[in-house]
C-alpha cells in the first residue's frame, strides 16, 4: 500500500441493501468495495485506491490531495435563507453568543 493511500479518509459502514460492509474513500468518491467484514472491506479499499491511483499516474493526472494535507483557515461562507438568519441570530441572542459562534456549536452537535 502506498503512502498517498494511507492518508486518504476512509469509511466502512453495513450495507442494508448488500448485506455486507462497504468501504468508502471520500478524496475518490467513486470507489468502493464490499465485504463480509470490515477488515476485508478496508484491506479491498485500499487495492482498489492503490490502482485507481497507478492509473491516474500512468494518465498523467494528479491524484487527489487528502484531506488531512489540505489547509483549512476555519472560514466559510454560507447562504441561507433570511428566515433561517433571523432564527439563529434570536436563538443566538438567547443563548448570549454570536451567531457565528452559536452556528459552530449547531454544526458541531450536527
């Protein structure tokens, strides 16, 4: 397994639907890989980024940066509707914070 491959962000959850675990990388959405458990679902993942990733490299093409590298300054804009602002700046006044910190804790209990 290549080093790039390790710091990827994966997930492995139950599929319902097929009866198995699936595993799931987010900096290559459309890769996947089921199992009967989840340590083959995480070992089948990993092959399948390893040679998704040799491809791109044979293609020429860059692969994806993980999420762990990336910078975040911890700014974002968001657009919302102005009934939902006015919501969060009341509820924002009640709790006595600002909205900007009373819509972090929201997303942080989210």
């Amino acid at each position: 397994m290549s080093e790039l491959t390790r710091r990827y962000s994966y997930r492995i959850q139950w599929s319902d639907e097929d009866d198995e675990f699936v595993a799931t990388v987010a900096e290559l959405p459309s890769l996947s890989w089921l199992a009967d458990n989840e340590i083959d679902a995480l070992r089948g993942i990993h092959t399948v980024v390893d040679e998704a990733l040799e491809t791109l490299s044979e293609d020429g093409e860059d692969a994806p940066q993980p999420f762990a590298d990336r910078h975040y300054s911890g700014k974002f804009t968001l657009r919302l509707p102005p009934q939902a602002h006015r919501k969060l700046a009341v509820e924002a006044a009640e709790q006595g914070v600002s909205i900007n910190r009373y819509a972090a804790m929201k997303l942080e209990s989210a």
